[in-house]
C-alpha cells in the first residue's frame, strides 16, 4: 500500500498497483464509483475518461443556469477534476474520448489531449450516462437540446438572443426550460403530444392543474404531434398547426448512452445495460451504473430505466463498493421524480395508475385537495394528492402531490413507504410531523390515504 | 337503521337505537372516536361530554394565537359542536362536565347547562387529554399556563398587557412561548433546568444550535433549577438567581389527565391508561384515546407515552372503528416531533442517543452540516441532519433535524422508515426526490446515513 504522502502533485498519478479500475464518463455514476473505490483500495490505480471539459457535473442545472440564477458553469461541477486528481489520486482525463472497448482483452482505446491511449483496466465502469432523442430536422442552426452542462454557456448564449422560442416536448426539462425562459421574459410555445403537461409524471387529475398553470405563462399546445421541424428550427409543423419561430429546443426524452457497448455487453429490454444488483455487466469485471444502466422497478419487480442524478450516484456507489471489496447491493428504483413550476412543485413516486393497470396490479386511488397549513395559520396554500394502491393486497403502488409547500418531503416519506410494500394501513399510520405553520393535524397524504381505506 | 333524512334538526337527537356511545372529552381524540363510529353505525346513539365551549380544538395553535397571527378563537375549532351535532348527528355536550363514571353499571353522571345528567352506555370513550403540569406557587394571579384554547382570549389579553415575561420550560411549548412573545416585542426571560433547550426532542449538538438561536432574542437560562415562584408570579428564584418579572408562563410539561378513572381503570407505567392494540382498556366496552393514553415505543416495544395531536386523532379514529365493528390495530408510536423557532424547523424521530442507549440498544449516530439547496441554486440554507442507529442490527433508531427547509417531509420519510425498522443501508436507499431548488443531488440525510455507514 501506497501512503498518500507518497504522491506527488502531478497531474497524473503513477501508483504502483496490482490492479486499475477504469471509468468511463466522468458525471454522477463515474465519479461516485471512482470514489468509492478509492476510499476501500486506496492503492489502486483508477483512470477516468471524460469527453467533455466537466466532471461530476449536473445537468439538472441547465433550466437554472438559462433562467439567470447563477453565472459561473464551475458551479455545474460537485468537484473539478484538480479537486479528483490532487485530493482523491483520480486519474481524470478530461475533453478524452473513448473510441473503443476491447472486453476481452481489457482494453479501452482513447483519443484526446494526451493524443491516443490504449490502457489495460483489471475493472471497468461504464458510466456513459443519457443522451437526448433527437428529431428529424431540416438544419439544425436553430434547434437546440439542453443535455449537457459542458454546453450551457453556448446554450444560453443563443437562447438569450432569441425572443420567441418553441420547447417540444411537456415533460419534466420542457416544463422546466418553459419556466426558465418565461422568466426570461421570452415568448414561449409549449407544444407536447400528451394530453397535459408531465404526463409521464402526474395522472391526469393533477396534470391538469400544471398545464392550466404553466399555459397562464405560455402558449401550451397540447396533443399536437410534431411532423416537421424546417429552416433550422425556426418553423415548427404539427398535425395541428404550423409555428414560426426564432428557435426550437427539442425536449422529448433521452435514451440510454450505450453506443460505445452496443453489442458487446448485454442490453436489457428497455435498451440500457443489463446488470446484476451488484450492478455487474455480463462480464465479470465490467459494470455499469448511470443513465446508462437498467434497473429494476421494486413495485413491479420488472426491469425499468431511471435516469435520475441520485439514482446514478447510488448506483456508482454500490459499483465502487464491490470493486472495492465490499459487496453491495442495489435494490432497484422506485421513479420518484419531483420538479417545480414557479410556485407550483410536483413530485410522484411509484406507479402512475394507467402503468399500474398495466402491470397487472387492480388499482385504486384516491384524490384529495387540502391545505398546507392549520386552518388558522395565515399563509396556507392549496396542496392537491393523489395515492394508488392495490386492490387485492392493499399495497400502496403510487403517490402524487402538486402544491406549493412541503411537497419533496412528502414524497421521500412515500418512496420509503413504497420501497418497502408499506398496505394503505400502515402509511395511515405513518406518524407525520404536525405543525400548524406548514402541515395540517390530518397531514393531506394521510386524509387521501384514509380515503382511499374508506372506499 | 334510521335514515338520516328521518333526523330533525334540534339540538340533541333522540335516537332508536340499540346502542349508545358516550365519549368523555371532546379534543381530537374523542371527536375522532365518535365520528368514525357514527361513519360505521348510522343507528348508534353519540353523546360527548366536553367541560369546555370547544369541541376538536388545537391546543397546538395558542403560542400562534398569542403571536397575533390570528384573532378568531373559534378557528382553534376544526368543526364547531354545531357542525358535530347537525351534520354527524352526534350530541355534543359543551360546558358539561363528567363528574363521575361507574364502570360496573355503565353509567356517566354529569354537570353542566343540562343540569345533573345520568346516562348509560354501552361503549365508553375516555377521551380527557393532558393537563399541564404545575408547579407550587405563592399566589398565582401572575401565573400563566398555555393550555386549552378555550382559555386563549384571557391568556393572550393578559399577556399583551405586560411587558416583562418569565417562560419556565425551554421544551417544544417553552420555546413556541418564547418566539410568539419575542415577536410581540416582549422582553422574555426563558428558564431552562436542562443543558440546552428542546433537550428531549434533541441531542446535544442540535440542541446549541437553537439555544444560540433563541438566545439572540430572548434572555436564555441554562440549567438553572427554579427553586420558588412568588408574588402571584412576579418573582422566581432559581438555585442561580432571582428574577423580577411582570407575569410567568410555567412550561414544564404535561402529564396524563386520569382524575376520571384513577383507581378505576389500569394505568401503564407511563401515568396514562394502558390499553391494548384495539385501545381498549381492561374493560372490554371501554376505550381510551388520546393524550390520556398509554402508547407503545414502536423502536423500543415498551410502553410509551407521546401526548401530540395526529397521534390522539388516529388513536380515536381506530377506537371508533373497533366500537363501529370494524377492527383495527393501532401500531404504536415512533415520537414524531416538529416545531420552529423563527426561521429554523426543528425535526425528530424515534430514539435520542441517550435514550437508546438506556433502552439497552448499542447507539452509533453521525451528524453532519449541509445546505438546503444545489451548489449552484440561490438562496440555500444550513440544514443539521444527526442520525442514530445500533451497532448491532444496524436498525436506524432516531433522526432528528435543524434547519430552515424542508425539514418536516423528511422527518416523516425517517417516521416510515422507523416505523418499519429500516436499516442503515434500507434508509440509504430512499429514493429521495432531487430538485436543485430544494435539495441535493445526495440529500443531507443520506449524506448523515453514508456518514454512518462507513464508520
């Protein structure tokens, strides 16, 4: 074993190891998984290909930075690589870009700054994260994707110069990109395919309270199909109408990043890497974590893709830990989701009830509307829940809450109810905090759940 | 069964029925209680005795009235005794008070507006909450306790007359007194016999932080014992000092009220009624609900006693679905508290780190500091985040939180996971929601439990 005083501040660390651990993509996972495996193996030697300028970075950010909340694309980054490199011994090849994998002999060939590599790894971590669907565009000058912080500043550049803009796509980043530009002061179209805003979020009850806020901002066209984006993206053709504007950010999903592995590792049914709970590949030595990467749903025991930051970080975690020595497990996701829309926050854990039915579970649910506050505390705002449970076991499937207080916390109390198998009797149960400045005595989720039980 | 259309709007119902339900205290518990079993039995007879005007009223809320924020004392009220009486048929009895119960021949004798009453039941509901603990005192024209709200109009119109207020007490009640007369412009002296204040809902490194907190406004008193309190409340020696006051709020607690049913019914080892799972007491058609009863520790599985008002209010609701015929098991208690000074919330769950230990378990805990919202987000706050678990099942026992956002959601996510003896690793696997406005990417408590994971 190597002291850490041995080292010397270069920019590349030689360690004198028995075994490499290489990490490919340098956001949540990658960094999270080098991390850890750093603190269980403090001599192993560790490289990490980033192909952009930004590690540990933070997409989630991107609406933010546009919308003017902050200015320096530094804060995108949890830590810089220098922070990776000096502080945690983490070979970070930043703008290197992985041209190809060889599995079997535990190879991976790179091309960047250091011109080409080719490095032999004892473990390897693909973290290569998400990337944005793309549409069929005539040119493209004009159509932008909000993905990757590395291009925020470029991003926000063109955005601020334009005034009318067209967002497809009424998910969690369109409503997001909606809010930040309207903050902007832009004009903004919203046009989505659904039949209200975040539909892969909320069911309709509470969807529509989010499209009726968010069109008093915006022009929401909602159940448009796009058939055509032209000149660059600045007209926009629908089956419903025709759009003329200065710039289209297409915001319609993303797909797991699996290009460098496709056909090589084992990719499970919705497209991203299959692995194991210990988050391993089909080879031994080789495991996946991030975006890229399948898991399974806990509520229906199916395999599901959540490309979520927090996710990611765990899964990283739990990669690192057994290239570590210490055996994780990952125990699957439950697709809790939250965003804002100015005053407004939404969250949702579980199953939406149309995907409940789907599963093959008999769904019930409840919706109320209560108040955030005591009856006499002044302030109170309007907080509208919904909870999905099933029939025959009487478990709890799924939770939404749109309102403008204390809906995060709500949610984390409900993705642990329903990690668990929590029955609507025991998250009635559940012994809420009570606070008259920002809850009520009969806490909204616990009156939706008593509902639920009644009927 | 009699129609509800076949009811007469008068003040109290005649009904033909075969059973009666007499509830002895109208709070939350008992107007759970009884409305829950009017839902099961439309046909039953109701009758509650309440000793005040005020029928499901919020003890909770007096600090907030006495604060100004809000002026009609009829909002202590979730539904007035006219609402109880008109819409739920049952026969609220205000200003009558129960003077003696005689368990063997099912009978309640009563005093109030109707007279002297004497009425049978077949199911009883002992309902009659807490009362604040007292302390001795030479006269107590000056002696203010905060605890029914059907005294708050006096309270409140005596208390804003004077300028100079002892507050002895630096619990949950204590502390509220403290922010609610410190904004009112009053000089407060607040004396404390424990090491800090809110020292049974936090441990000691939280527990500073809003001692230092309240001590910026208010004139702190750290384990000073208060020896006497005399002239009617205008001077309290304590074993470190004296103090000239105009008017003292004694804050020490509360305690059980079972004047009722003393030698009657079996009391637990806590002071308050022992009931089984039905909570029902050691007569069968007698059920006890609420601050008068005795609970079980969830973590600990020993009797308990937690006198907070969700708690009562399901404590009736499961009382009145046994006597409606419906059965149903109330689980026990995990101590949920939640309160705020000024802008810091303070949260807890479960265990204090002593108090585990002196339940037998072998306590481990981590404390971090951390902010509220993404790096790169305006406008973060510090959130304190300790949590407590045992060595030995790595069972998480406690969680207890100080900050200035969102700190209730995750203390009732922590309440879910206690109650369902999540471990370390369980409860490091919340899917908790990630939104950079209010939270990050590895959220405080995670960031506490990983802390504590590793150790």
């Amino acid at each position: 074993m190597i002291l850490q005083s041995q080292y010397k501040k270069v920019f590349l660390y030689k360690i004198d190891s028995m075994e490499k651990l290489i990490v490919i993509g340098g956001g949540a996972a990658g960094m999270s998984a080098s991390s850890k495996a750093r603190r269980l193996k403090p001599q192993m030697e560790i490289e990490v290909f980033e192909a952009t300028k930004m590690v540990s970075h933070a997409p989630c950010g991107i609406p933010y930075f546009v919308e003017g909340l902050f200015d320096n694309e530094e804060l995108f980054m949890t830590y810089t690589p220098e922070f990776f490199i000096e502080n945690r011994k983490i070979n970070v090849r930043t703008n290197t870009k992985v041209t190809e994998i060889d599995l079997n002999s535990r190879i991976v060939y790179a091309e960047g700054k250091y011109g080409k590599t080719k490095s032999e790894y004892d473990y390897l971590v693909i973290s290569t994260g998400s990337k944005p669907k793309r549409l069929p565009t005539e040119g493209e000058d004009r159509v932008f994707y909000m993905h990757h912080p590395a291009e925020a500043v470029t991003l926000r550049q063109k955005l601020w110069s334009l005034n009318t803009i067209a967002i497809i796509g009424g998910g969690i980043l369109g409503v997001e990109a909606a809010e930040a530009l309207s903050e902007r002061g832009k004009k903004v179209i919203l046009i989505h395919h659904g039949k209200y805003l975040l539909n892969k979020t909320l069911d309709a009850e509470l969807g529509k309270i989010i499209t009726d806020r968010v069109s008093r901002d915006v022009e929401v066209k909602i159940g448009e199909a796009v058939k055509e984006i032209k000149q660059g993206g600045r007209t926009i053709v629908t089956d419903k109408g025709k759009y003329e504007v200065e710039g289209t950010i297409v915001a319609v999903g993303v797909e797991p990043n699996t290009e460098l592995v496709k056909g090589k590792l084992l990719l499970g049914e919705t497209g991203a890497i299959k692995v194991d709970e210990y988050m391993r590949t089909n080879y031994r030595e080789v495991y996946s974590a991030g975006d890229n990467t399948e898991s399974v749903n806990i509520v229906t025991g199916k395999p599901y893709w959540v490309p979520f930051a927090p996710v990611a970080n765990k899964m990283g975690y739990v990669a690192g830990s057994n290239i570590g020595g210490e055996p994780m497990k990952f125990p699957g996701v439950v697709n809790t989701q939250i965003t804002k829309y100015k005053e407004y926050f939404v969250g949702r854990v579980g199953l939406q009830e149309e995907e409940a039915r789907k599963y093959g579970f008999h769904p019930v649910s409840a919706t109320i509307s209560g108040k955030t506050r005591a009856r006499y505390y002044p302030g109170a705002k309007d907080i509208h829940v919904k909870v999905i449970a099933d029939e025959d076991t009487k478990r709890v499937l799924g939770a939404q809450i749109v309102g403008e207080e204390e809906v995060l916390g709500r949610i984390d109390m409900m993705a642990a109810a329903i990690m668990k198998g929590f029955t609507i009797e025991d998250t009635f149960f559940i012994e809420m905090g009570y606070l008259p400045a920002i809850s009520r005595v009969w806490d909204p989720v616990i009156v939706a759940i008593r509902k639920l039980m009644r009927d």
